[in-house]
C-alpha cells in the first residue's frame, strides 16, 4: 500500500480564488513553502496565475515576474520536487532553469503550441489537465454526454497525439480537472469514479481542495473547506489517485496517515 505524494498549492497571486494575495512576495511565498513542506508536502506546485472561474489572464512578464523569485527562493533551500503551474511555455521554460522539475500545464499543451517543443527538449514529468472551455468561460452550462467517457476519450486523444510527439508516456500525469467545466454533479461522479481512469495507464492527480462544489454541499466558505478536503483526500487516496493536490497539506497528511493506519491493522 502506497499513500499518495501531496502537492501542496503555493499560489504567488493577487487573484486565486482561496489564497490570492496571502502569498505574492517571494518572502511570503518562501515562507508558505517552509511550513507546506514541515507540513508534508510532497512536492510544492507554484502558480502565478489564477486560473479561477472568469479570471482574467496576465500577461507572460507579470507571470515570471511573481513565479521565478519563488522558485528561485525555495530551489534554495530545498530538495523537494517543484511544479510549475502555467498554459505558458516561456515560463515553463525558465521555471526549469529556476529549479523547476515539473510541468503542470492546464490546458494538456493546447494552449501554447511552444509547449510541446519545451516537453520534447527537455525529460520533465508534465501534468495534463481535462478542461472544458477556458477559465473566463467554463463555469457557463458545462454539458457532457458522460462526463467520465467524455474526460476518458479526451485523455486518449492528448496521450496518442503526445506518443505520436516523442513524449514517453511514462512522464504524464493525468488531472480530471475538477472544477473545471464541471457541475457539482459532475465532480462528485469524476470523484466516484476516479478509478476508471486507471486504464489508461498513467497517474493520477487530484486537485478539488477548497473549491466551491464543496461549499455548495456543505454550505461552507472557502477558507472552512479544508476538513471535506482532506475526506475527499483520504477516500480517493488509496484507491484510485496517485497525488492530491491541496492548500491545508497538514489536514490531508494526518488523514491520509489515519486511513494507512486503519487498512494496516489486523
């Protein structure tokens, strides 16, 4: 049994939709990174544009200049994986040179046809995120046939066109894209059947913390969503879900260390 790696979420924006503005400094966001990773992190994800329903987006220098002091500053005191989060292939690019050691790129590399190119020149791990529509557009009556053969025939379609590329398929990582496109209904079944993503024979990751399918069930607000965070962290964990991606990395380490401890006992 294997739990899951947690990939804790530095956001250095004025904008995202549960931290914006908590950690846009590269002292702030050295710190969060300090206390993420004595938390549990696995590996530290850092964005410099929120990607938030109806976000508008930044332009490529506004973006390096929040991300590459971060990196730059955690690279310095750590040895732990750094993502980058970006559409973008030039701040992918130097986010790499920063001390960068993943791509996690929401738009699965459709958005920036240079991203591709980045991928093949380099041996990075790349995540590829399912989307339906754009951040300024996706929150508007998503519709799906089925909304888990529909992920599924478009993860096949991104992995053959990314193999046809050079790309080992061994360096992908999946992302359903929670939120993204997606009702409350659609998330709660991409979370029931998580599982069935498996057969496409590359890891998964989820990324659902604090996002606002649960405060529509729960009635909570942003900032108290973290206990339905870590439940929904230890559900999937170890069944179906190789990395969960969260803002309270704390409240999912003791869940998922909980849930270990629990399937290890006689």
């Amino acid at each position: 049994m294997t739990l899951p790696k947690i990939m804790g979420i530095l956001n250095v924006t004025p904008d995202s939709f549960s931290d914006g503005g908590q950690f846009d400094s590269a002292a702030s966001a050295c710190s969060q990174a300090e206390a993420l990773i004595v938390s549990g992190a696995d590996i530290i994800d850092v964005g410099g544009e929120s990607t938030r329903p109806f976000a508008e987006p930044v332009t490529e220098q506004e973006e390096l200049n929040r991300v590459i002091p971060a990196i730059r500053g955690i690279r310095s005191a750590h040895s732990i994986p750094i993502s980058i989060d970006t559409t973008k292939a030039v701040v992918a690019s130097q986010a790499l040179e920063a001390g960068a050691d993943i791509i996690n790129d929401i738009s699965a590399l459709r958005k920036d046809p240079e991203m591709l190119s980045l991928v093949q020149e380099t041996s990075v791990p790349v995540i590829i995120m399912h989307m339906q529509g754009t951040p300024g557009s996706m929150q508007v009556k998503p519709q799906y046939n089925d909304v888990i053969a529909d992920i599924t025939h478009f993860f096949k379609e991104r992995l053959a066109w990314l193999i046809q590329n050079g790309i080992d398929p061994e360096r992908i990582t999946l992302d359903p894209g929670i939120g993204f496109g997606k009702t409350v209904a659609h998330n709660l079944s991409i979370i029931k059947h998580l599982v069935e993503f498996k057969s496409l024979g590359c890891p998964l990751l989820l990324g659902h913390s604090r996002k606002r399918f649960i405060g529509d069930i729960t009635g909570l607000q942003v900032e108290d969503r973290d206990l339905p965070t870590a439940v929904i962290s230890a559900l999937v964990g170890f069944s179906s879900v190789d990395i969960v991606r969260v803002h309270d990395v704390a409240a999912t380490h003791h869940a998922l260390h909980m849930i270990e401890a629990i399937k290890k006992a006689d």
